[in-house]
C-alpha cells in the first residue's frame, strides 16, 4: 500500500488514535488537520476545563496517563498528553490542510483539500462531534444590545464582572460555565429549558463514569434503573429549584435524543445556594435582557450560548444523508459505514466516556481496515 491509500482527516484525540493505530497494523497513512495545532479543540476551551472523565478510562490506545497525572487532568495536561502522544507513536499530520469535500469515485474517493485532491482507498473520519458552534435562532437576537457569544468562545469570567449574564444550555459545558461565573461572584442565570437528569461527577469517593463502564454490559433498562435509583438517593428531588427529572432514564436519554446529564462538579450546589438561577426556555431576546416560557422577562447585559454543536458532516462528504441519523450524526461509529471504505471514530459521548470509546473504535477501524487490505493481497505475495 502507498501512504496516501488511508487517510486520516482531523489531528485531535479521535484521529491521533486511529493514526497510532493504523501504524500498529502496519498501515502507511496520511494524517490532515485544518489548524495549525494538534489538538487544535482542546487549545481553545474555556480555561478551567479538566476531563470529564478519569485519567483511568481517558486515555489513548497503547499510552495511559502517567501515574502522575491528577485523576481529572486539566485542559493544558490534555494539550501535553497529546502532544507527547503524537511524538511517541511518531505521527506527523498535514497541518493547515482544510478537507472540502470526499466524495466516492469508484474504488476510491476523491477528496477536494485546500492543498490539492487526494484519491484514497480508505477514509477515516475524526473531525468530532464538536464540528461546528450550534447557535440557535431566537426572535430578536439582532435586538439584544450586549455581548452575545457560543460557549466555544467563552474562556473565563473576568469579562463577564459586573454584568448581568445568563448561560442557555446545561449540558457539560453550559453547567461548568454557570458554575465558573458563580465561582467568581458574576450574577448568572441558567437555562434549564425541560426535563434533566444530574449526575454526580463523583459518587460515594469513585468516578461515576467507572461505575457506567462496569454496568455498561447490562440491558439499557436495568442499568437506567439502577441509575435512577442510586442517583436519586444522592441528588434528591430538585424541582423545587427548577430542576426536573425526566420520565425516561439517563441512557435511554441519551440514546435516544442526544441529551447528556448535568454532570455535577458543584453547580447545583451553587443553585441551592442561589448563586445560579435556573430559568426555563428562552422564547425571545429584548434590547436588554430575555423573555421566557411563561412570560417572564429578566434583564441580562451578556449571553453565552452553551447550546451544542453540530458535526457539519453533510456538507463534506456527499451521500452522508443515507449513512446519518436525525441528528445529523453518522450511523456507525468505528466500523465501515453504508459508504464503503469511509469510517468514522469520535462521533459518540457515551456514559462510559467520549475518550474510552475513541480507544474502542480506532482499534477496530484499524483492524477492519488491516483484514480488507489482506483479503485483497495475493497469497504469493503476503509476508511469511
């Protein structure tokens, strides 16, 4: 095989590990990436980011965490990590090389970049779920006369002292940023806009995530009632801070709609406390401040938008409609998708953890790779 028969298109967590295990197989490959950096997603977000999830299921395949390492290790530890990664298993992406479109020609794919087309024989999608900043579309946002920005662009509170600020969205994000502001004495808001499930980051001294990795072999409906129940008796009833729990359970939320927990690192204790205020949906944006379900209008002199992403996938990779779900995400994750030769890893956040299944999927998409290439070599020719 030549090098560029695979390739490998993003440079973050997701396509560093399928490069590490692509070499593994022996698969010469080309690694892309459009910015600059390895780990270009991880140098921008919000300053006091650590892992979600324990160094213990957060690593990369044939490289855990130094002992070192704290058990949640920060946004810069992550940006280290996975630069000595890249060093280690000797991966050298195309920096500064933007994918505009793959498409499937034949036995191969013909792939538009920023520094010429590519025809690959097998393509590996690693760009993340995390594509494109999700804004959603509010009456009066042109109206609203303060700053209004994607929690992707938020990186610490200094600029929101003194103002009145309100965060929409409540998913990991949107909870750890309420929870900055609130940490430094910013008047914060945020929109809890239905029914959520909060999960502790911790339960009784251990990661709740190696709690779902050990229970992650049961059917979706005992491990949702065995979670239901534990995280009730820690939690408790919220509603009287207007903090609901759905009638379904966390994994079937999940699966279902896409809709993650509240991992709680301290937020809800910040509610209780009355440092965040929980409001329903935003139905409109005012010159200063937002009107909400039920007719409440509360001034804010400063938004940020905690609303999600969107991976972007269909304006790349043509076909992508017949290979993805509702959301807008691909059906398979790390295996050959309805597109032959075209597979994707880093597209899931499961309970058990975004990095863990990066690791999972690699390793198969490396292997699924690794068997298509052999069945196709002539016996005579394969290594004894």
């Amino acid at each position: 095989m030549q090098s560029e028969d695979v390739l490998v298109i993003g440079a973050g967590p997701a396509g560093l590990a399928a490069s590490a295990c692509l070499r593994k197989e022996g698969l010469e490959h080309v690694v892309l990436e459009r910015e600059r950096n390895i780990g270009s997603a991880w140098r921008r977000h919000y300053d006091r980011l650590h892992l979600h999830t324990s160094k213990t299921y957060s690593g990369l395949p044939m490289t855990p965490w130094p002992k070192s390492a704290p058990r949640y290790p920060s946004r810069e530890e992550m940006v280290q990590y996975l630069q000595a990664y890249a060093a280690e298993h000797r991966i050298t992406p195309r920096l500064g090389t933007t994918v505009h479109a793959v498409k499937r020609a034949g036995e191969r794919f013909t792939v538009e970049t920023s520094a010429g087309a590519m025809t690959p024989r097998f393509v590996v999608m690693a760009t993340s779920y995390n594509g494109v900043p999700n804004l959603p579309s509010l009456p009066g946002m042109e109206s609203f006369r303060g700053t209004a920005i994607h929690a992707a662009e938020y990186k610490n509170a200094n600029p929101y002292q003194g103002k009145r600020t309100l965060v929409v969205g409540c998913g990991n994000s949107g909870a750890e940023i309420a929870l900055d502001l609130a940490e430094q004495e910013v008047d914060v808001a945020m929109v809890v806009r239905g029914p959520v499930h909060v999960v502790p980051r911790d339960m009784f001294g251990q990661p709740t995530q190696h709690t779902n990795v050990l229970l992650s072999h049961l059917p979706l409906g005992l491990r949702d009632a065995i979670a239901v129940r534990t995280v009730g008796l820690v939690v408790g009833d919220l509603s009287r801070w207007g903090i609901v729990r759905p009638a379904v359970g966390p994994n079937r939320m999940i699966e279902e709609s896409g809709r993650v927990p509240i991992l709680d690192l301290g937020t809800i204790a910040m509610v209780k406390q009355g440092k965040i205020r929980v409001l329903p949906a935003a139905q409109e944006m005012l010159p200063d401040g937002v009107r909400f379900t039920g007719g409440a209008v509360h001034p804010f002199e400063a938004i940020i938008f905690a609303t999600g992403y969107t991976p972007s996938l269909g304006s790349v990779i043509e076909g992508f409609e017949t290979i993805a779900d509702a959301r807008g995400r691909p059906h398979r994750f790390g295996e050959e998708t309805g597109i032959a030769g075209l597979y994707f890893v880093g597209f899931k956040n499961p309970p058990t953890g975004a990095l863990r299944e990066i690791a999972l999927e690699a390793s198969r998409v490396a292997r699924a790779i690794r068997k298509i290439v052999d069945a196709n070599v002539p016996k005579s020719h394969r290594p004894a």
